[in-house]
C-alpha cells in the first residue's frame, strides 16, 4: 500500500512538472467539440451510453424508456442525473446479485416466485377474459335504478341548533327569552352545557328519522318530534337522556332548514349503480365461466374418498401444537385428548396425557381431575421418561409448590413438557 501511494505522488509530482515546463498557449473564444470520455461513447445503435455494468451498456435511450417524463426533467443537473441512476440501477444491481447467488434454486424462494408467477398469470388471464364481459350499459343501469327506489331515496331531514340545560324550568326561561328576540347563537355560547356544540352556536347539524344527533347520541323519539317544526319554529322544552344514561337534560332546538324526502337524481348514482352491477355481473361470469372450465379440463372429484374423514384428520404433531398454542385451558385439555383418542400409539402421545394433568393442576387448580390423569399416565405409559414428572406432581401439587418450574431435574424429562411460569400457581 505504502509503495501504491508513493508511486502515486510521483507521478502527480512529475506531472506537474510537465505541465510547468509546456509552453503556455493563447487561449480561444471558440468553443470546441468536447469528445466523449472512455466509456460514455455511443452504442451501435447511436445512443449515448450513460452507464456500464455487467459489461453492459445502459444508454440514454434505456433511460428514456425507464423513467417517466416527470422522473427525467426532475433530474436538471449532473448530481440530480447521477442520483437518479444510483437509484435506478439499485434494484437491478441487487436482482442480478440475487439472480447469480443462486438464492432462485432455493425450494422456498423458488415456491414463492412460482406462487407469485401463478398469480400474475390468473390475474392477466381474468382480466383479458371476465373483464369485458362485466361491462353494463345505460339502459340496465336506469332499469336497476327505476327497481330500487328506496336504494337512492334521501330520508326527510331537519338541521338543528339547541341549547341545552340542567333543569326543565332553565329550558323554559331560555325559550322565553329567545321568543323575545336574543341571539339563539350567543345564549348556546353562553348557556348550554353541551361543550361539543355551543361555540358553534348550538350547531347540531343534521337528523334524519334514525335519530342520531351529532352531540347527543340516537333518540328516535326525539327526532320524530322535531321533524314535525317548521323552518325557524322554536321547540318546547324537550327532555333527553345523557350519553352515559345517568341524568336527563332539557333541550330547546331550532329548525334551521327542513329537507324533505326526495330522489336522487339517476346521474348523481349513475356511476354508483353501475359499479354495483359490474361487481355483480362479474361475479356471475366468473362463476359460470369456472363451470365451463371444468367442463373443459374434464374436472371430476373423487367423492367416494373425499367422503373418507379418516383420510383428513390432522396428524398427532399437528394436534400436539395446536393444543400447546391454544389458550383456553378447556380446549387444550379437548385436543389433548383428541390425540390421545385418535393416536394412543404415537410418540407425542404420553407428552399429551401429562399435558391433561398439567392443565387440571396447574392452570385450573383441579387437582382431583389433575390426578386421576397423572395416574393414568403412569399406569399406560411405565416405561416413559415422564413417569417421574407425572409422580413428582402427584405428591407435589396440592402442597402449594411452585409447580413444574421447581421440579427437580432428575425427575424432569427435558423439552417434554412447557414452563409453568405463564400459569396461575407459576407466577
């Protein structure tokens, strides 16, 4: 290294030499014809090459294919050009990195990229073929709207402002007071007690028949009193429930503006109903168009094995891991107990039978259930290294003892059974 940079000094020492001892030379107004730099020449096609890599040339034509318009005139200067080929070739530096390590002949990654090919192919292939056939014209579109009236019809509704109080005599001075002409905006400011509407001036925006008030919660009964006033009709002192039910509160309300119930015009849901009968259609074609598929591929299920049940059951390592997920100590015990049912020979399944006991003791503190399963398991299974675990609880588990944490490693059959630092008696 320490040869490298001496050579390195000299020859930048020699240069500046050369270049001292040149004679100097007038210089010109003209600009000249600036020659491309090694590597930045044409391809044989004519287009600037901007990059190399790989021993490949990426050109400007490349870069005009890659990026779009507003990439590319967003890149004005050299710095803005060169970061915005970094980041254009960093995703091809790491797939053609990932393309040579071998990582696509891996079975996981090889299944994901042919999962993922498989989907783009379905989803290409449906939407050449189901997709133009979902199309609805205009006549069907004002059919469904002329059928569903009540799909597109705006309910009768009040805007509202109110002030509200504590007590039914306040209600009523402040009703006597706004029939005498004070500002209905600055008594909700200054009166009411609904914090969430009185510095708008008691706004409660609008109700509708449903009876939900933005402020005050549903009250049917409510809204179908007031969508009896008249525009600018004061109400009478009206009672509510508060949201949290425990008191009630007066109100008086001013109808603003009444809306009555009406259509909506078929242009403002033109294009409402013909999503919904799109959606609709291309359902019905592709299910149709599957049928026709089966038909075609010759598709026939074998149902004499499908009927089988034994041929589905789930393996005893499956149900083992499922019960050790499962949190409800009463569907734990159901699928150790499925296993010990299904697979009584099976390697996980004296790990089972000590689970059961496990849970009654440890978990639900049923210590007779707790025991009758640990003898169970002594009795079936003599020869298993949980034998003295099993017998170790036995003689352990009503004296109050920290549970399987505490057992003694002699007795213990190592990565049998779970800790017991999750469970009540363990904690």
């Amino acid at each position: 290294m320490r040869k490298r940079i001496a050579f390195i000094v000299a020859f930048l020492v020699v240069a500046h030499v050369f270049a001292s001892a040149a004679p100097i030379k007038k210089k010109s107004n003209r600009l000249k014809p600036v020659k491309p730099a090694v590597g930045l020449s044409s391809d044989s096609s004519g287009s600037p090459v901007l990059a190399t890599a790989d021993g490949k040339p990426y050109t400007l034509r490349d870069w005009n294919r890659d990026l779009p318009p507003e990439t590319r005139q967003g890149a004005r200067t050299m710095p803005d050009r060169v970061r915005t080929l970094d980041q254009l070739f960093e995703p091809k530096l790491l797939l053609w990195a990932a393309e040579k390590s071998g990582v696509a002949e891996d079975s996981a990654t090889a299944a994901r990229l042919e999962s993922t090919r498989r989907q783009i192919l379905i989803n290409a292939y449906l939407e050449k073929k189901i997709r133009p056939l979902s199309k609805v014209d205009t006549s069907a579109i004002a059919s469904f709207y002329a059928g569903h009236p009540d799909d597109y019809r705006i309910k009768a509704s009040s805007t509202l402002r109110h002030i509200q109080v504590e007590t039914r005599a306040e209600a009523e001075k402040v009703r006597a007071r706004l029939v005498k002409g004070e500002d209905f905006s600055a008594m909700a400011a200054k009166l009411s007690t609904d914090t969430l509407s009185r510095l708008d001036g008691g706004n409660l925006g609008s109700v509708t028949a449903d009876g939900f008030f933005r402020t005050m919660g549903r009250d049917a009964a409510l809204a179908e009193t007031l969508l009896t006033l008249k525009e600018g009709e004061l109400s009478p002192p009206l009672s509510s429930r508060s949201t949290a039910g425990d008191k009630t509160l007066w109100h008086v309300f001013r109808v603003e503006q009444h809306e009555p119930a009406h259509m909506q015009p078929l242009d403002a849901v033109r294009d409402q109903i013909r999503t919904r009968l799109e959606r609709e259609k291309i359902n019905q074609v592709y299910r149709q168009h599957l049928l026709d598929l089966k038909t075609q591929f010759h598709f026939s299920p074998n149902n004499a094995v499908l009927a089988d049940s034994t041929l589905f059951l789930p393996s005893p390592e499956e149900l083992f891991r499922q019960a050790q997920t499962t949190t409800d100590p009463a569907t734990r015990i159901r699928m150790y107990e499925d296993l010990l049912h299904l697979y009584p020979g099976s390697p996980y399944a004296e790990q089972a039978q000590f689970m059961v006991g496990f849970v009654y003791s440890e978990e639900l503190s049923d210590y007779d259930n707790a025991e009758k399963e640990f003898k169970t398991l002594v009795a079936r299974y003599p020869k298993s290294e949980l034998t003295k675990s099993a017998q170790w609880m036995l003689d352990n588990m009503r004296k109050g003892t920290p549970a399987f944490d505490a057992m003694p490693d002699s007795v213990k059959a190592p990565g049998a059974v779970p800790s017991t630092k999750d469970s009540p008696r363990g904690k």
